[in-house]
C-alpha cells in the first residue's frame, strides 16, 4: 500500500475541507418548503354538476356506497361545488323517457335537471380467484389463497354535446381467506368475513380516483 507522505496528506485535508464547506454553504443558501399544487382538474368550470348512482355487478347497497364517497371525495377536494344527486340510470332515463345514455339523452338531462356535465361510475367484481397447487394437495402440505378483485371506473361527460371531459379507473384486490391442508393439523379454514368484503375495496378505489381534483402540498428546496 503507498504511504502518504506528509504533502499528500495535507492536500487530502484541504480537498475534503474545501468540499465540506462548499456543501454546508449550498444547504445555507436553500431551505425546504411546502409548495401547493393545485387540482389537475377544476370542476368549477363546469358550475351545477349531475351525479348518476354508480352502477355495480354485486348488491344495489355496494353502488350506494360508492357514489356517496365519491362525492364526500369531491365535495371535500373542492368545496363548495353544486352536485345534484340524480338516483339510478334507470330512474333519470324514465324521467326523460329514453332508453339509454347517448347524447340526446345528455342533453335532455342537461335541461331537465339544469346541469353541464354529468358524473357516472360502475363497480365490476370479478369472480373470486383461488391460487392452489395440486401437488401439494396431493402431498397434504398445501395453503389455498381466496382473493376478491374489483375495478371502479368513472367518468364525466358534458350534457351540451356528449362529450366527455374526464375519466379514470382503478383496480384492487383483497384477500378473503385461505385454506391450509396439512397432514399433521389436518384442514384449517381462515377468513376475514365475505360479507363486508365488496364494501371494504371502495374507499381506497374511490380515494385513488379522484385524485385528479384535489389539490396537494410538496416539500420543494428553494432558495433562500
């Protein structure tokens, strides 16, 4: 190993002294601050805003829910903006005597109910998917894993035209349960309840929606 003569080690003191202080100067002269940014998406645009009560593959309770959230959502994002809760597709669509939501309809809507744009959503579950391997079945060391899956998709569409101005989707999965087979313990059943698994998903699928109209804080360096 070469040895470092007293020169070379007084260079080497100075070299990570000059760094040293060129970094405590740089952190001196900046500071960290929360900048805000607002909504990608200002519904205030649009004024007097529609909402159709989402639609869903599992129970009419499951699709109350999440229109409900998703308005507490918005709402609480943007304050202060005018929703109209219009009730199911099947109730607005008898009021304005059509048979589905094209852009005439829209537009019937949009006068019926004097609002410029119009939110709707669905709730898809998939069937339930069970991951198992045979072999270890068969061997009787085994664990069976039960997952629910469920996509929430909304959109919001003008009334004048047909148009719509802004969509987003999102999908999530929750485990259910899982049955473990094993020779020595024999079978073991483990859940955490079907019954409230459907309802479960929506907060996080209806927060992660709607982002695009709340507004957030970033801690950003800037100068002093």
């Amino acid at each position: 190993m070469k040895n470092f003569s007293k020169i070379d080690s007084l260079w080497y003191f100075l070299a990570i002294s000059l760094l040293g202080g060129t970094v405590l100067s740089l952190a001196s002269c900046t500071k960290t601050v929360d900048v805000y940014y607002p909504p990608r998406f200002d519904l205030a645009q649009f004024g007097r805003l529609g909402l159709i009560t989402f639609s869903d593959n599992a129970q009419p309770s499951v699709a109350e829910y999440a229109t409900e959230l998703f308005q507490n959502q918005i709402q609480s994002a943007q304050v202060g903006i005018p929703i109209v809760e219009l009730g199911t597709e099947e109730k607005v669509l008898k009021s304005i005597s059509s048979n589905q939501l094209d852009i005439a309809a829209m537009q019937k809507i949009g006068q019926l109910y004097k609002v410029s744009a119009l939110f709707t959503g669905n709730v898809v579950y998939s069937d339930v998917k069970t991951n198992v391997n045979l072999e270890d079945i068969i061997e009787l060391d085994a664990s069976v894993d039960t997952t629910l899956h469920a996509t929430l998709s909304a959109k919001l569409i003008e009334t004048e035209g047909g148009a719509t101005v802004w969509s987003n989707s999102t999908s999530w999965k929750r485990k259910l349960g899982n049955v473990s087979v094993n020779g020595e313990t024999g079978v073991t059943v483990g859940t955490e309840g079907y019954d409230d698994a459907y309802r479960k998903l929506i907060p996080d699928m209806v927060r992660d929606i709607t982002y695009d109209f709340r507004g957030r804080y970033v801690k950003e360096r800037v100068d002093k």
